[in-house]
C-alpha cells in the first residue's frame, strides 16, 4: 500500500514536472511550420515509464496530454491532446516494455531507439488524419510535408528527449531511492525508539 502511496506521489510529480517543461521549453524547429514545437514534456514520462514500466507511462502520457490540452498547449485543442496522446503513448509502450526485459543501459538505448521509431511512425497516419483537420488544409499539402518537416520533426524531437532521458534518468531513480531508503531507515528508527 505504501509503495502505491509512493508511486503515485513520484508520478504526479513527473506529471507536474512534465507540464511545467512544457510552459518553460518550447520552441519550433522547422520556421515553415512553426505549428510543430519541440518541449521536453516527454522526458519525466519516460523517467516515469522506466521506473514504473509501460502503463504507468501511458497514465502519465493520458495526464500530461489533458492537462496540457487545457493549459499550456490549449491552441491546439483536442487534436493535440489525441496526437501527444498516440504519440508519446506509442513512445512509451515501446520503450518501457523494451527496459522491463532488459533492464541495463543497453535495454534502455534499445527501448528509446526503438521507442522513438514508434512515435515517429504512429505520427504519420496521425498527420494524414488530424492535421489537416487542424490546420484546414488540403491532405496533398500535410503529405509534401512528411519527408522534409513532419518525419524529421519527430525524430529530432523524440531523439532529443531521448538523449536527455538517457543522460537524466540514473542520477533521478537514485535521488528518488536514496528518499525511500532514507525515509525507511527513519521509520526503522522510529519503531525501535517506540
């Protein structure tokens, strides 16, 4: 009970961390469609997905759309909740499965490679679909824009919060264990002084 207290604590906090990423971090990549705004809202779900496996990450990925879709990013409405939604939740899926076989540094290279694959590709009928909804344009226009913005677009963007995920995610489960050991050690003294 306690360590679902402490799971779901650590996750509204990635979730937070996430929302906070994105009002902080975000920026267009490709001027020619400025709509298509790199932000790190990625990063603490994955750190959330590996440390808590591939549902939990969905969950996050399902909190952090909504909430994002009402506040920060609410210009782009439904749309871009549905699309943060398959996408990073495509992401996630992968990834995380990937790490809980082969928990190592290689099982979490392989996990976000692969993971990054998956978003990359999930966005293209994504793209064929919902932005020519959104941006009210002509299916022929979104499809000239898959080999030279869209599809680079999400590889840079989930290859950065790849790297940073990477680079982050050891130093962040071990400030997040040493809490647990802490706090148990002072629970272990708090019965024997009792």
């Amino acid at each position: 009970m306690k360590n679902n207290v402490r799971q779901m604590v650590t996750m509204a906090m990635l979730a937070a961390l996430s929302i906070l990423l994105v009002y902080l971090v975000r920026f267009p990549i490709f001027p020619a469609a400025p709509f298509l705004e790199y932000e790190m809202a990625d990063v603490p779900i994955l750190i959330g997905t590996f440390l808590f496996g591939p549902i939990s990450g969905l969950i996050l990925t399902i909190v952090v759309s909504l909430i994002q879709a009402f506040t920060v990013s609410a210009g782009s409405g439904w749309i871009g909740a549905v699309m943060h939604i398959f996408a990073t939740g495509a992401f996630v899926l992968v990834a995380g499965t990937i790490y809980k076989k082969i928990p190592s540094r290689f099982g979490a290279v392989l996990g976000l490679v692969l993971g990054s694959l998956a978003m990359t590709l999930t966005m293209i009928p994504l793209n064929l679909v919902l932005t020519v909804q959104f941006l009210g344009a002509p299916r022929e226009v979104v499809m000239s824009m898959f080999i030279p913005i869209i599809i680079p677009f999400n590889l840079i963007k989930a290859g950065a919060n790849s790297i940073i995920t990477f680079t982050v995610y050891k130093t962040v489960a071990r400030v997040l264990r040493l809490e647990t050991v802490e706090s148990k050690k002072k629970k272990a003294i708090q019965s024997t002084s009792v």
